[in-house]
DNA sequence: ATTATAGTTCAACAGCTATTGAATTATATT
DNA sequence: AATATAATTCAATAGCTGTTGAACTATAAT
C-alpha cells in the first residue's frame, strides 16, 4: 500500500526532522557512528571538530531521537553514541514514500488560459 | 548490492540537497507540485504565500534540479512547475542507502577503558 | 586532597536566509 | 498606444544557528 499524500502537519513535522540531518557536520557525524565509530573523541578528532561543538551537534540528534547516548560501565566519564534504528528505519520508509515517483501527478488545470475558471469569468458580463 | 559507506564529499553533497527539502514552505511546495498543483498562483493560494515568495523558493527547488519550469505555449506569463522525476528517484535511493539499518556496524573499541591504546600507554614506563 | 580527564553548558558573535515591500520585466489585453 | 497581468528581481530586515572560547560538572587517577 503506497502513501499518497501527506498533509500539512506531516510536511512541516518531516521538514523539521530534515532540518536535523540537513547540517553537513551532522550527517559526517551520522555516518561516522553508523561505521561504528561511537566515542565522542574518534568522532571529534576523524571529523576535526572541537569537544564542545560535537555535544552541541550530538544533542541535537539526540533530541530528535536519531542517536542514543550509553556511559561506559568501568569509567563513566567516556560516552559512546550509538544510532536509533527504529527512528532511523521510520525515517527512511517515510522518505521512501515521500520521494516515491510513483506518487506524481499530472499537472491539474486550474490555471492559465485553459482553466474552466477563466472561461467562466469571461461569460460573466460586466 | 548494498553501499556501505560514503565518503565525506558524498556527505557533504547529500547535506546540501537535504538543506533545500528541510525548509517547511519548499517542502509543502513539493508536495503540492507532487499532487498536481504545478502553476504559480494556485501554489501560492494553496499555501498562503505571496508570489515573489513563491518564485524564490521554487528558484531554489530549480537550482536543485528536483523541479522544472514550463510556461504556456498559449500565455508565456503563465508557468507551471513539475518534478524532476529523474532526480527525485535518486535521492530517494540515496536516501534508502544512507538509512539503511544495515549498514549499522558495531561500536569499534578503540577509546575508553576498553581501548588497546590505553592499555599499550600503561606498559610505557616513566 | 589534589590533579587530570571527558564531556557539557554558557555567553557572545558572525554568517546565512526566509520574509517583506517596492521596482522591474515581459507578455497579453483593451 | 496604454493598461493589466504573471512572474521575477532587488534591497532591506530580522531571526535563527553554527562556531568559538571560557567556565563548569563529574568522575577517575595520583
């Protein structure tokens, strides 16, 4: 059973999950913890970012549920990022079905010279 | 086949793409030229924005090459948009290989307690 | 107890961009 | 020729956010 539409509240809801994924030291981040590498120096020093900026960028990912965050039993002052797969399989099943070609329609006349819209309003004297 | 990985530069050209399909207007845009809604006023009516609004957000959906722009043969003031089939199909595609769960691989131990480089360090005498 | 380490939080700033209104272009109508 | 219409371009603004450096918290090691 293929979506067809989404509405209003679905697009914006979306749009703003893209918006967390649409930073490219984000998605660098994403793709490093999906090749598993999870702790939050490697993930600074493969990508050169500062400390700070990492927790900044992996909170906001947190916060829309794409990466979980574990503290290491023996030392807890290490923490380890791990990806969400359950949100990260809705994402991509819901993208599947918004960028689905199949969705496409043809163009609706409503507009233009052809619209019944302007046909009417010519018949309407003045 | 699945991909595995992408290279940083594939990241990084992915996140641009992204930035233009995670901003809420572009994105119901989208939507409504996927159901058919593909001339300038009906855009703007459906969607409560004003026309110069409309040009550029669509101007920047062009630039992406998702849509493309058609005017009437009969009245070339009027244009009608339409998706870039070829290009929507790709990133769909991108997008079901970048969040494919399958590609999740398991933490790599090479920080924390755990990490053979600490224990190396410790057997290095002062 | 003191120092070191891993990470987060805070404050300030700079760059980008969505939005708005006005001006402009180009085509069609009268 | 003059006016109207559809759309784009331009200029100015305001709000958001990525980045940076410093301060702070919490845990571990000495």
């Amino acid at each position: 059973m293929i979506k067809t539409t989404f509405t209003n509240e679905q697009v914006v809801e979306l749009a703003k999950l893209l918006k967390v994924i649409a930073e490219p030291k984000r998605l660098l981040l994403l793709e490093e913890i999906i090749r598993g590498v999870q702790c939050n120096c490697d993930l600074g020093e493969s990508l050169g970012m500062a400390p700070n900026l990492i927790s900044h960028h992996l909170g906001i990912l947190r916060t829309a549920g794409l990466v979980t965050i574990t503290r290491d039993p023996e030392d807890s002052r290490w923490v380890y990022y791990a990806i969400n797969a359950q949100v990260m399989e809705d994402l991509r099943r819901t993208l599947d079905q918004f960028f689905s070609t199949q969705r496409a329609q043809p163009r609706r006349i409503s507009c233009g010279p052809q619209s019944e819209d302007k046909v009417d309003k010519d018949l309407i004297p003045k």
